[in-house]
C-alpha cells in the first residue's frame, strides 16, 4: 500500500446481497482478510473503511479494486489496472 492507492484486494467487484437497513463497512486499504469489508488491517495506515447502509434488499457489487469513483459500489475502475 502506499499513501496514494490502497492494496488491490482483486482485480473484479465482490458481489453481495445486502440487507435493507443494514449497516456495512467496506474495506477501503485492500488489507483486510474479510473483502470487501473491513477487519481493522487498516489502523496505522491513511485509508478508512467507508459506512454503506442498504436502501433496500439487493445484490450489489462492492468495488474490490479500491479505485472506483463511486466508492464503495463497483464503476469498472478495474478494467483499467
């Protein structure tokens, strides 16, 4: 990791399906063990992980290469690494 770009967690978005009302962390350092959410792996370090509450049931795609524009969600920024 270094203090411009966060570790590539993968090259591909993480599908979930979250919880309507239902709180997530997602991972913004690439470090965590538990992708794309947060574990802690990121104290010390410049990157937080970023609150993402679900509006409504659904499968979503959390961005796993930590470079999206539309943090925490997937915009395609990993066809471009």
């Amino acid at each position: 990791m270094s203090d411009n770009h966060p570790n590539v967690a993968q090259a591909a978005p993480y599908p979930v399906e979250v919880e309507a009302g239902k709180t997530y962390w997602w991972c913004a350092c690439g470090n965590s063990k538990q992708q794309p959410f947060c574990d802690g792996s990121h104290k010390g370090g410049p990157f937080l992980p970023q609150e993402y509450t679900a509006d409504a049931a659904a499968k979503l795609f959390f961005c796993g290469c930590k470079r999206s524009a539309n943090k925490p969600l997937c915009d395609g920024s990993h066809k471009k690494l």
